[in-house]
C-alpha cells in the first residue's frame, strides 16, 4: 500500500495517476465536504453527510480519519 499525503496542489493527484499506469489500484476514501464541480461520486470521492461519517466511525468501519 502506497499512502500520498500533502498539501492541496503538491502532486498527489499526477503521482497517483502515474501509479495506476503502473499497475495500482485507487483507492476511493469518504469525505463530508460538499462535491465541487467535476467531483464524480464514487469515483473522485464516497460523499457522507456528518452523520453518515459519525456512524461509520462508531462501526469502526473507518481506518482513519481526520476531522477538523
């Protein structure tokens, strides 16, 4: 398992890209943010409302996360 963590606009999204050429596989994580323009759900990201996230960390179906 490869993990891209950094800022906003640091590469993750072309390093990731260059990876599935080779191979790898995406991973689609959750998020409670509202989809921006572009934004394909499922694909980009799993869309949760904060209750939806709440329930999922309570099931322990959640790794990590972060909440802010």
């Amino acid at each position: 398992m490869i993990l891209l963590v950094g800022k906003s606009a640091s590469g993750k999204d072309t390093i990731q890209k260059e990876l599935i050429k080779l191979g790898y596989n995406a991973v689609v994580t959750y998020t409670t943010r509202p989809p921006r323009p572009g934004d394909v759900a499922g694909e980009t990201y799993i869309f949760l409302t904060k209750e939806e996230f709440e329930e999922k960390i309570r099931n322990e179906e959640i790794y990590e996360y972060d909440i802010h």
